[in-house]
C-alpha cells in the first residue's frame, strides 16, 4: 500500500430502510451467528473479548458483494463498523471487541459493490488483453460519485484518479489496481440499496468475574472457634486469611436469615427436633425476620458490612443466596397471605414433591393474583443487599420459579448496578438450565459432579464450550455442594477428591467447591445410596479442623495460583480434548487466541491405580512442528518434561498426583543459542 | 376407555395475548422445527402429505404441561388443534396432514395443566398411602370449574364427577384416573396463561407433481420427419405416444420464441453464422416478437394449444421455459429501452462474464429506475402462458435475477393459479440455490450431474433429504441437459447412460432427461474437456432416429412404470443409504411412511467391471426380524431372491443391467400355509 492517506471520518452511518426501491435490493443476509432464539436472548460476553460474528452473504449473479458488521452500545444512536471477509461458501466474518459492561447491539449490511465489481471485471479484461476503453469511463464515473461524497484532500485524490481513467494512459491499470483509490471508494462510495439484516442482535458484556471466578462455599455458623459455639460473622472474617491463602476470590455464604421455628428439622433432616437445634439456614424467616435480616447469632448488619469490607481487602467478593421461600413463621406470611397458596381447608399450602413433603417450607405462589407486588418485594429484597455491597448473588432453585420473574429481575437489578452477578443454581433438565442461562443468568451449575468417566466429561464438556450453548451458558463446576457428595468421592478416597478438584478448575473457568468439606476429604454418607452428607452442616453447627495435615489446602492454593498465571485457564471457549489410549485418562488444553498460552492437562479417573498411555496433541493447533521437540511444565509439580512429535507417554499415580497441569514451553535452547557456536 | 361420550364442539380457539398479566405465563415454547430462516419463509408440502412438528415445551417447577398444535388455512381466521406429546429431553410432537394446496399457518400453544398436575399428585400420594381428603376437594373444584364451560350431557357428567370426588368415596382413585373424565377435562377445563408461540408459521401447500414428477426434454424444431426440416409443433404433438410410452408426465420444451438475429451463433456455438442458421432458442426476440409469440416456423398459438390438449390426453403436462433475457432484436429493446443498462458510450450493455462476451444476448437490469414496470411486465408474460394452459415452468437462470423479483412473481402467480409449479435452474453456489428454493421455488436442479462416487452420492442426498433442506428444496435430477453432457457419460458408454437413469429416477423423486440424446446414449463432446454436446442441438436442426435397436426407451419405460407402481418413490424424505463392503456400489432405501412400500435399490458404478459386495440393511427400520427370511423382488429384470439376515450379497455386471431395484415383499409362504399342516 502506497501513499494511503488518512482517511477523515467516514460519512454518517444510518441504517437505510428498503421502502419503496425494494426491488433494486439484491444482497441477501442470513444464517447470522451467534443468534439465541432468533434475537431473541443476548449472546454473553466479558469486558475485553472479542465476538467473533459470521452470516451468509450473496446477490444475484456474478457482482461483487461488500458487508460491515455494525455496533454500538444498546444507550447510544451512532452505529460503529467494521469490514467483514468472506472466506468460504458465501460465508462472512467479522469481529469486533466489547470494552464495557453493559448491553451492545450488533447487525450487519451488505451491498452489491459498483467499484469492485467493476475492478474485478477490468482485471479479467486486462488479462485477457481485450479493449478497455469503455471500462475505463465507465471507472471514472464510478470514481466521480464517490468523490461527490468526499472532501479536501481526499476529494482531489479521487477527482485525480477519476481523470486518469478518462484520460486513457496506457497505464489504466494503475489506478485499477491502486490500495490507496481501493480505500477512499470502500469509504466514500455510496452503498446504494444496501440490505440491512432485519434483526439488531443483542450482545451482554459483564465484568470478568462472570467468566472466570473460584467460588468457596461456608456455613459462617460454624465458624466459631469453640466447639458447639455458634459462629458469628466475625468469625467468619477471622477465617478470610485462610480462604485468602487457599486462592479463591468469591466467598458464598450459606443464608444469613433469620430461621423458622416451625416444623424446624433436626440433625440429618429429621423430623425430631430438640430445642438446641438450629434448624437449615435455607428454612428463612422467624419473627426476628425475613430475607432482608440478619440472624441475630450471626451478628449484625454492620458486622456483615464489616465482613464483606474485610473480605474486599484479601480480594474476595462475598456472594449471598438468594433463595426466595419462606417458613411460615416469616414475616411474608402475616403481611402478605395473597403472595401464598391455600389448601381448600384455608390452611397455606406448604412445598411438595409428591410423596415428599416440606411442612417447614411455603413456596411463595407466582400465580398469585399480587404477582406484580412479589416482584417488587423480592427485587427490593436484591436492592436491599447490593446496596451493603454485595454484587454477586446464587439463585437457589430458580428452576422452581418463572422464568419471566428472572429475566425482569435480573435486568432491572443490572439497571442499577451492571456489574452483578447471577449464578443459578437449578441441577434440572437440560432445556430448562439452558432456558435460565439464556434469560440472562451469568453463570450456571452444571452437571459435573456426575461427569466422571471420559466418554461423560468429552461429550458434556463439548457440548458447553463448542456449540451454540458458549454462548449463553457459563458453567460453575462444583465437585461437592451441601447437598451433593458424589459416590465418586465417598468410595475414592482423597485422591477422588484431588481429581475432581483439579478437574473442576481446569475444565472450568468459573469453578468452586463447599468446603472446608472439600479439602478435608469429607466424605461418608448419610446411608448407603444417599448424596447426603452424614451429620449435614445443613442442619448442625460443625467445628472443622482447618489445620489437619491431610488437608488439600496446599494443594488448592497451587491450583488457585495456576489458574491466576494462566489466562489460557480463565476461559472455556477454547477447551479441545485430545485422544489417549487409555480409557481412564482424559487430556485436554485450553489456550489463549494467540497462544502465548496453552495449557495441556492430564487426569487420571481411576482412584486406584496407576495408569499410563499414550497422549496425542495436534501439534499444528497449538503451534508446534512435528520435527521441534518442546518441553511440558508440569505446573503442579515444577517437572520438566521433553516431548516431540505427536504422541508422548504420561504415567499418572493416583496416590501421589492423579493429574499433571502443563503449561507448554515452546522455546527449547539448542547449540545455535550457545555463545560461541558460530 | 370406557363411555367415552361424543364431545361436542371445542370452546372457540383464541390465541390469548399475554397483556397485563405476563408474568403468570409459565410455559417456553421454544426450538420449533421445522422453521425456516426463523419463520421468513415457507415449509414445504404437497397435498396429503403430514407435518410433523417439534418444539421444547417446559415451564418452570413440577406441574404437568400440555400442549397443541394448531393450523389453518392462511385465508381461514379459525384454528384446528391437534394434541402434542413429549417424546424426550422436552421435546414435543404434533402432526397434521394437509388436505388443500395453498398457504397454510402453524404454531403452537402450551400451558400449565392443573388438572393433570393434580392427578400426577394423587397418583404419588395414593401410591404412597397418604392421606387424600385435601387432595378430593382441590380436585373437585378443579372439575367444578371445567363444568361452568361445558353444557348438556358432558356438564351432568363433570358435575357428577366433582360430587363424587366431594363426597369422599373410598373410590376417590376412580376419578382420579377415569379416561373420560381426562377427555373431557382436556377439553373444558380453562387453559389459563396459555403460552403461544411468538410466531405463526408458514407451508405451503403445492400438488403432488411438485414432489414427484418426471421430465423429458426436447427441441421441438428436431421434431421433423424429413432430416434438415424445421419441425413444427404439429410435428412436436406426434412424438407424444413415443414419450408417453417412455413414461413421462412433464414434456418440457426449449423455449418456442423468436429467436434473434443480430449476432446470432452458427452451429457449436461459433461466431461465423451461415443464413441458413437456426440460433439457439434461448436468444429470444426477433421482429415476430419476444416472450410471448411463437416462433413462426414451429406454429401459431392455436397449435400450441392444441399440443397442450393432447399431451393433456397422453397423461403429460407441457412445461415452458421463462428465461428472461433479450436478443437486440427483442421488441423490448425498442420499446422499453430503460430496461437494459447503458454503456458509457450509449450503446447497450451485452452481457458478459468476463473475459466471456455474449453480444447476442441483452440482460435485463433489473436495477433499472423502471424496475416496478419490469416486474409486471415479466408477470404478465408468464400469466399469458398459464391463460394457454401452461402450469409449470422451468426457470432459465434464475439466479442471476434479484432474490425478491422471484419471491414476489411466484406469489402472484400462485395467487392466480396455485396449481402451478416452478423449476429453478440454477446452477451456482449451493447458499444461493438453497435460497431460491426458500423463496418459492417448488423444485431446483441440483448437483446430481457431478456426483458420481458413492461417497459424493451419500453425502449429498443425506444432505438434501436428512436435514433442514428437505423443508423447502425438492431436487430434480438430470443426468445430462443440453448444457451438460458429463465426463461419466462421455466415457462410460451405455452402462454409464443406464446407471445414471436408475440413479436419477430412484433417488430423485423428481427426474428428467434430455432426449433423445439419452436414451440415444449420445456421448460425443464438443472437444476433449468440454461439457457440450458435439454439434449440439442448441444451434441447430437434429433428426433422431427413435427407432434405434440400442435405444434406452425401454428400460425407460420400466423404470417409469416402478416409479408410478411404488408410491416409496414418489418422496424423497425417506432416503436412507445402507453400507456395501465395496465402493463402487451404492445401496439405499426409500419406504411409505407405513413401511407397505420398501424399494431397496443396488447399483454399481463401475461402467466397466462386475462388482460384487456384502449389502447390510437395517431390518428393524424396514419392518424384518433377523431370523425371518424374506423376498426381494428386483423389478428391473423380474428376478425373486431369498435373503435372511443383515448382510446380504449381490453381484451387478455393468454389461447386462448394473442395477437392482428390489421391491421387499416381506410376507413368505412356508409350511404352516400348506393346506394340510395342521
């Protein structure tokens, strides 16, 4: 390109309407991706991502077709482009990258181009040595409209060319040719009868936590540190070094409310309650309050402010649950009787699953003639504790309320404070999760506690990070949560736990786990069959012992610090698998765009024995030559490891280290580096 | 079922619309297919035909959801409605068979069901010996308000239901899952907060010889008796019994315009031009006249007409060709000069696919100021037509016209006459044929001509068949035109001619030839490389001799009558292909939806050598149980064959017929059927 010169700002984008030229519109624009529902949802991204945009993009014919992919942010009128590419079978591509949170809107144009149609022709002309008089004239006054559209400089350049052409020198195919005249028509040639895509696509950018965050769940009752002491959230402050150390920056607190007394559960969910039981912090309301009260053992609500201020200080975000149900001692049911149901008899219809029954728990009744009214509440309820600071909320069972509640909830609560996070916590049907994920939650629990074999995890894993779901759905891997504690952990022993732990937050970008259940490898049932916990923090005060020597949090923090070092770990859009001959080892990588960083994980599944096979890396991929040897940083370990070619040998001991975490050095020293060798 | 009584006419269908009360619409309806372009266009199917359609159908939490289809005739206010059942993962199922041609809407509606809900409920409590007596009055006036809705004989019986439920029966499970008390709820009880469908789509409706038809093309000036005459269409009319004994139903005819002058082309396409030279049809317009007169030499309208007549007698429709474009000649040039584009030089605009010119040949510039007069101008001349009796026309070209003039021609002409069927002739890239086909087309030449392996052949009809495009593009199978003479054929003698032929006519419902040049096993191209014919038809007089003892008319004429005998080929949907331990045979199936009709068909596409292999069928999907022998009937040479099992051999020599197309007559005699075995 020579002598390009600056181009001033292009003349004002407007999206035109067809109106009565209809039938002078020949470009045709369809298949856009990505598009949720037919435009209906938004497509997610975080602050600093790219999205990358294709459609397929034709005329009649044999012109030459040009396309922009146009955006903006949703607040503001002016439309921002950029040039897409063809590049196979009428498919087209452009990218652009969002730096705010917040919604965008995105569409695409497409014209039948005059000038390069034109140029297209004059080079088969050329080449076929046929006359180019008219050509030429024709050229010139495709040349003279643009420059009715131009100004200064820019302007003369154009009349220039124009002139050039008219003239007939024999070198017309100069200016045929030329990068610079390329430019000034691409920007100053009206595109005339351009077709418009008929939907603006909508686009959601959020803070990049929602991508990628390390989520530690607790009880803060049981953080006293007398035993049998109820804990106060000024323990739970005292325990932020420790979740510090161990590396994760969201703290999820198990409810903080006030709970009911009535049909109150005993230890192991039972029905027999004795008056020291502290009854399920899920069981939310007594007469000291509802969702918007602090229970009175925790302390107060500047000790919770004082809590989340301190928590801020060792970067972690404190993340509250939001689980919308009530007791009956709560306050909802006095004031608000119309928000439940009745039972024919009068009485107010308490949770079912048939033949269960939940006599401690009233649904609130979305059916309700006040359904507009329990919105408002409940989004007050949101309100009320962002403004103590929280921006990060887990829905508990979302599943079991409708999704129009959700969609308006989350939208008016990101009016407010567009840098809140939703994590939905419905372990239900596909269609549904995906429904809630698309409806604008940012982040979802997924199905991995029960994806433990290879042909599980290839397929589901797959299934999120290479199909239209990425989009929309962020996973959150939880190997355990109070209510799920996997067979696969209570037979596995600790190297279970070292497995699904590494394979959480490798698999995953958002991850997290319940502990300190987790890292001490709790792990016996409430009976045989049951995903209970035996003696469930659920419905007791537990006194953990957070410095047992047998404890993972070493291990974690190495994990953690992994994860921070890594960007190539901090996304899931990348997520290949890649084939060994060993059932029970799964490999996978992950990589940055550019592959500065590629990280290459190896897990063996089987808890009890060791395992070995052979890995196979598409080399081309991730930027390696067959015949270039490359090293393997076992990040885990800080081993070396030399590999070359295709395939290379892992050997992995469950009882030492199931798992190796390599990051791949590229750039191997060789004797042309050494000082002397030439 | 028990006294089931006969249920009177649904309460009037209304589609509800959400209003004020949104946020108690519970259901998502969702993923609807089959949905073309998100609703923009048109399914696809002819009379008698069903639709079957799939949505997800869910609502949040635990309560039953039910769901309907519902349709109409597009110039019809009032819905039908037919019941969806879920099949798996959400999924929803509803048909409807289409009984009329023309336009038709669809779209889907799903609620919360209380009543099926509450039986779900009793059903769990009775299985678990709770206690029902709540459950009796809930369900009552759950019946109680389906009865306000009904009247006469199925108000008594709702009425008597809810006493009984009310008077606490020990029977209460009666009810509860009495077959006629759910029939009549399903059509009483109020479905409050219905979900519709945010879309009501769209099919159209064409006759049955849009999905399955068989075409024969000629030149009606070959037609003559005496070698070198112009033939006329009195000539034309007298081949019909030939053709009709072949077993065509679309005699379909180069255009019979005026053909140009001015720069008109000698034979094989050359530049020098004797005046006895006859031009290529497709260069229409002369001073006779342009698209709507008959060239003079082949006749006047009357014979025209009376050609259609007869065909009309012989069980075959005439099908013309619309190619839009010009000779200098053409009337339009002089009257409608704003309908050609301008040179800069005044002169106008030959087309020209550089570095190829065709000064014979002026497009029309359809981005003329005067484009609207176009359009009904090209309307009026394909009116004219259909006011001749003409129903189906062959589009020369079409993609070189805008999208939009087609969508909107077809539309008006359908408007006129529904009963007529359009052919696009466009050979380019697939998006752009697909498109075309989207917009109305009702069948399009495909890329049958250049797919010969077995692994092209299954590629693409899966393609065409198996997915979305089954919806809206019916392809029309030629193994050779007057533009398209293939390699295959060139080379591969007269078993290539007939493996072609069988191929066309059993994987394309919709087939056609070029003749006599087919089943002449004509196969001289016009220079080594080269596509043409050698001294093709489109520049000049030919004499056949139909009566050639090698002739293909035969076979023909069988293939023809499998075709009409076996309703399995008369759609393409059921395609299957079935694996062959050899690549040079292909083997596939095409059943009824009731699998009376299976056609199983075997062909070797080795022109040279006899190729034998294993065929493996999927007898579970054809209606055969492994140990149960059973019959193939090959219907090309009368031959029965016994075969048993999966896997089956067969052996096919290219010189005596390189095919089998078996009818599966699954029913055997055997010795229980002997008069005295028992």
């Amino acid at each position: 390109m020579k002598n390009r010169p600056k181009l001033g700002p292009a003349p004002e984008n407007k999206l035109s309407s067809v109106g009565s030229d209809r039938g002078r519109y020949r470009v045709v624009i369809e298949d856009v991706k990505p598009e949720i529902n037919g435009g209906r949802f938004s497509v997610k991204r975080v602050v600093g991502e790219r999205i990358i945009v294709e459609a397929d993009i034709f005329a009649d014919g044999h012109d030459a077709v040009s396309a922009v992919l146009l955006y903006r942010k949703e607040n503001q009128s002016r439309w921002t482009e950029t040039a897409m590419q063809p590049f196979i079978n009428d498919r087209w591509r452009g990218a652009f990258e969002v730096t705010e949170t917040g919604n965008y809107r995105y569409t695409l144009q497409g014209w039948v181009d005059r000038f390069k149609s034109w140029h297209k022709n004059v080079l088969k002309k050329m080449a076929a040595g046929q006359d180019l008089a008219l050509e030429r004239l024709a050229g010139a006054a495709i040349v003279e409209s643009a420059a009715r559209r131009a100004g200064g400089e820019e302007k003369k350049i154009l009349i220039r060319f124009a002139a050039e052409l008219r003239s007939g020198e024999p070198e017309v195919g100069g200016p045929a040719l030329d990068d610079e005249l390329a430019a000034l028509m691409e920007r100053y040639l009206e595109r005339r009868w351009a077709t418009t895509y008929d939907k603006e696509l909508s686009l959601t950018v959020e803070r990049a936590k929602a991508r990628s965050s390390s989520w530690y769940e607790i009880f803060p009752r049981s953080c006293a540190r007398e035993p049998g002491a109820h804990g106060t959230l000024r323990d739970c402050e005292r325990r932020l070094p420790y979740i510090a150390e161990m590396g994760f920056d969201v703290l999820y607190l198990a409810p903080i409310h006030p709970i009911g007394r009535s049909y109150r559960k005993g230890k192991n969910n039972s029905l027999s309650v004795s008056p020291d039981d502290v009854g399920s912090p899920w069981a939310i309301g007594g007469e000291e309050g509802g969702h918007t009260a602090i229970h009175p053992q925790l302390g107060t609500l500047d000790d919770f402010r004082h809590l989340v201020a301190a928590a801020k200080t060792f970067g972690i975000e404190i993340a509250l649950d939001i689980a919308f149900q009530c007791t009956p001692d709560h306050p909802y049911v006095r004031e608000h009787p119309q928000w439940f149901r009745k039972r024919p008899d009068g009485s107010i219809q308490y949770a079912e699953n048939p033949p269960k029954q939940y006599q401690d728990i009233y649904p609130l009744d979305f059916e309700s003639e006040q359904w507009e009214e329990l919105w408002h509440e409940l989004k007050r309820v949101v309100l009320f504790w962002c403004e103590q600071g929280i921006r990060i909320f887990r829905a508990d069972n979302p599943h079991t309320k409708p999704f129009v509640f959700w969609e308006w909830l989350i939208a008016e609560v990101k009016k407010k404070h567009p840098d809140s996070i939703f994590l939905a916590e419905a372990f239900t049907r596909p269609k549904v999760m995906y429904r809630l994920a698309k409806l604008g939650f940012s982040q979802s629990y997924c199905y991995f506690a029960w994806r433990n074999t290879k042909a599980e995890l290839t397929q589901y894993f797959t299934e999120l990070t290479q199909t239209e779901v990425s989009e929309f759905f962020r996973a959150n891997l939880w190997p355990n949560t109070p209510d799920i504690l996997t067979e696969y952990l209570q037979f596995g022993g600790r190297p279970a736990f070292v497995t699904r732990l590494i394979l959480a937050a490798t698999l995953g970008a958002n991850y997290g786990i319940y502990g300190p259940a987790f890292e001490l490898c709790e792990n016996a049932p409430r009976e045989p069959g049951s995903e209970e916990y035996l003696n469930s923090e659920k419905y007791e005060i537990k006194n953990w012992d957070f410095d047992r020597a047998d404890s993972l949090k070493e291990l974690i923090a190495r994990v953690n610090r992994i994860r921070r070092e890594n960007s190539a770990l901090q996304s899931d859009r990348s997520l290949r698998f890649h084939p060994v001959d060993n059932s029970q080892i799964v490999c996978f990588s992950k990589s940055t765009e550019d592959l500065q960083n590629v990280i290459v994980v190896v897990v063996n599944l089987d808890p009890y024995h060791t395992q070995a096979g052979w890995v196979e890396l598409p080399l081309e991929q991730i930027g390696l030559l067959a015949q270039q040897p490359f090293q393997m940083h076992d990040l885990l370990t800080d081993a070396h490891y030399l590999w070359q070619g295709t395939r290379n040998y892992v050997q992995l001991d469950p009882q030492s280290v199931p798992a190796q975490i390599f990051r791949l050095r590229r750039r191997l020293r060789r004797e042309q580096d050494f000082d002397y060798f030439m």
